[in-house]
C-alpha cells in the first residue's frame, strides 16, 4: 500500500508502519491476548522483552503477526521447550539484536538517500518508504539467512568447544582467548573532530576489525565506540587476531593506533556477551600495551610457546587494578619486534 501524499509532505506514520508490519493494525491488546491464548500479564513480559512500549488495552496496536508471535511464544512454553523465563530471555535477546539492526539500516537509508548527518527530508522518507516497500520481501530472508549462518557457527564452536574442554572446566566457564583492542586518545580525538567524522572513524574502526575477527574465524562480541571485544576458542587463533587487528589499524590513515590486550582462561557466555576474571584481565592489559602493540596474560603466552608463527616477550610485573600482581607478556611474530612494545624485564 503506497504512502500518499505530495511529494514534498511526510507520509502518514500510521501507513508506515503497517507497510512494514506486513499487516493491518486491527487488534487491541485484550484481543491479541484473546486470541493468542495468553495471559495479560505474560503478553505484558512478552511485549516489554521484545522493546515494544506499553499501549492502552483499548487501543487497536496489533497485527495479525503480532497474534501469531504470542501465539508462537505459548507453544514454545506447551511443548516444554522451553519455561516462562526462558522464553522471556530468549525475546529479549532477539528483541535487543533486532533493535540495533533496525537503527543501523534506517541510519544506513537516512544517510545514503537524505542529508549525510542521517537527517532525512519528508521526500528522502518518501522514498525510503518506497524502497522498503519493493524489497522488504527481499530483506527479510537476508535477515533468516544470517542468523541460520550463525546459529550454525555457534553450534560448530559450542560442539568443537565440548570435545576439546580441558580437565574440571564445565560448559558454562569453557576457556576462551579473551580480546580487546582499544583506540588510542579517542577522548581527545572526539573533542577534536566533527560528529560526522568522529562517527566515521569508528565505523572504519570496527569494520576492520570485525571483518579480521570473521576471517580468522573467530567471535566479535561487542563493539563500544572506540573498543571492541573479540574471543576465540583456539588461543593461537585469538594471538593471530589480536596482531592482525594492531598491524591493520596501524596501516589506517583515518584511524588512530590501537593497543590490544588479551588472556586466556575461563569465561562466563551469558546473552551473547562473555563474563568473568579473564574477560577482565584482558581489558587490564590493554591499558599496559603501547599503541600498535599487543599485551597478553601468562596463561595465553604459556599456551602459545609452542606455536612457530609467535614469540612471546615477558615484561616487568605490573599490579592491576582488582587483580593484585599480573605477570604480562608483549606478543608478536616471529621474526620482529613490533614498534611501541614496552621494555623487557
């Protein structure tokens, strides 16, 4: 159902939003749970943990797919798949995933068809809403197929994870080679720079190192602005990244220098983020690398000894902050010292 309107008018937010709802707006919230065969307060879980706001009962704010995800949801819960809070934590993170994509692709539009601040005219909305409408049926598989690629990514690493898991460890704390990478003066440089070319610094930022994390077959948790945070099961895979990323950095124009840390032992996967000592051990150590250079804890450094394509530097022992004394070791390939490497012992 095409927008009407002239072409310099916005179109009508009500239009919009069921062209990309796939349906019309027909139901009320005491229908939706009619319907659905749910309780009020579960649908109130259940719309909370996706991101939706609250809506009056009587106000018609639902569609036919919306019926049909509490209908979903309740046979998750029927079958015994799964309990009340797991399905809650399994929306939320769905709802939370789907929130930062929907953001990035309508900023993505915003920039690329309107005003290059993101700022959209009513006729550059007009023809986002267009394009949305022509391909949506294009998009949305896109969006299936990524997440069975993934899906199937992580069930390879969780089944690879189970078979190689050291002696006392359990699935819940498997030993992951933790990372960070970390702009350097990104305070000063965010003072310095207009929004817009701030904004590009760190898209350039995070896709060099996403893509590096992708190739070397490892896992890009979360990125943070002027950090990101990457983990591996192999540690020779997590060194590998983690040299990469400096040396790629260093060879960006447009980004400053990084200095990354990394460690290796146990670590708590909750909601696709990583938890624990280790996790923190790693941000430490980011702190005691010189920009271009790569900081790794005693226990990853042990790991790679044997590995040919590294050597491992031991450096003055440093106390960190929640962690007491650190012996940290300045990775690198074999054959160089990398530029900026702190002082050995």
């Amino acid at each position: 159902m095409p927008a009407e309107g002239g072409p310099g008018s916005s179109p009508d937010p009500k239009e919009i939003e069921e062209l990309l709802l796939g349906g019309e707006l027909r139901y009320t919230r005491v229908d939706a749970v009619r319907l659905a065969g749910v309780t009020r307060e579960f649908s109130g879980r259940v719309w909370r943990a996706f991101g939706y706001p609250s809506m009056p009962d009587g106000e018609i704010a639902y569609t036919e797919g919306d019926v049909a995800a509490l209908y979903r949801i309740r046979r998750l819960m029927d079958d015994g798949f799964l309990d009340e809070d797991g399905v809650i934590r399994l929306v939320r993170a769905f709802g939370q995933t789907m929130t930062r994509l929907a953001e990035w692709q309508v900023n993505l539009l915003s920039g690329t068809i309107g005003d290059p601040s993101g700022e959209a005219d009513p006729g550059a909305v007009r023809t986002i809403v267009e394009i949305a409408e022509k391909h949506m049926e294009e998009f949305e598989p896109l969006v299936v197929h990524a997440w069975r690629r993934q899906l199937a990514a992580a069930g390879t690493r969780a089944i690879a994870a189970s078979a190689t898991r050291e002696p006392g460890s359990t699935a819940a704390r498997a030993p992951l080679t933790v990372g960070f990478a970390d702009m350097v003066s990104f305070t000063q440089m965010s003072r310095e720079l207009e929004e817009l070319e701030l904004a590009r610094v760190v898209e350039r930022f995070e896709e060099t190192a996403s893509d590096i994390v992708a190739s070397c077959g490892g896992r890009l948790v979360k990125t943070l602005g002027d950090e990101v945070l990457f983990c591996a099961d192999d540690p020779a895979v997590g060194g590998e990244i983690a040299l990469a990323i400096a040396a790629a950095i260093k060879d960006e124009t447009e980004v400053p220098d990084v200095r990354v840390g990394a460690a290796y032992g146990p670590v708590l996967p909750l909601m696709g983020d990583v938890f624990g000592t280790t996790v923190n051990l790693a941000a430490r150590l980011t702190s005691l690398a010189r920009p271009g250079s790569v900081v790794i804890d005693e226990e990853l450094a042990a790991h790679l000894a044997d590995v040919p394509a590294f050597t491992t530097t031991r450096i003055v022992r440093r106390p960190v902050r929640g962690l007491g004394i650190i012996q940290p070791y300045v990775l690198r390939r074999a054959g160089g010292r990398p530029s900026g490497a702190p002082e050995t012992e």
